[in-house]
C-alpha cells in the first residue's frame, strides 16, 4: 500500500511540474513581444525628436545666413 501510495505521489509531482514548465515559455514569449513593442515606440519617439530638432536648428541656420547678407 506505501508503494502504491509512493508511485501516486510521484506521479501526480510530475503531471504538476509538467503544466507548470509550459506555462513559462508563453510567460517569456509574451514579455519579448512587450520588449520589442516598447523598444520600437522609443526608436519611432526618438527618432521624430531628432527630426524635429534638426528642423529647427536648419531654420536658425537659415534665419542666421539671411540676415548675414542683408548686412552685407
């Protein structure tokens, strides 16, 4: 009766362990998705603020460059 006790132990541990081992993986797939989700939303931020900084300091340059030739 204890072995029969033991072998149902055992494998009732193992069916447990079993389900939890594929739970993980869809865990870690989900939170890659959201890693790369994120990283793609910072990129298209950052790179929309360089345009726009760049536009700006182009129009100052520009602005700077007009009123040099009117003084001359």
């Amino acid at each position: 009766m204890k072995k029969f006790l033991g072998i149902l132990a055992i494998a009732g541990m193992l069916v447990a362990c079993n389900n939890a081992a594929d739970s993980t993986d869809n865990t870690k797939d989900s939170l890659d998705s959201v890693e790369k989700a994120q990283k793609d939303t910072i990129e298209n931020v950052s790179d929309r603020a360089k345009d726009s900084v760049d536009a700006k300091m182009d129009a100052a340059k520009d602005s700077v460059d007009a009123k040099d030739s009117l003084k001359k």
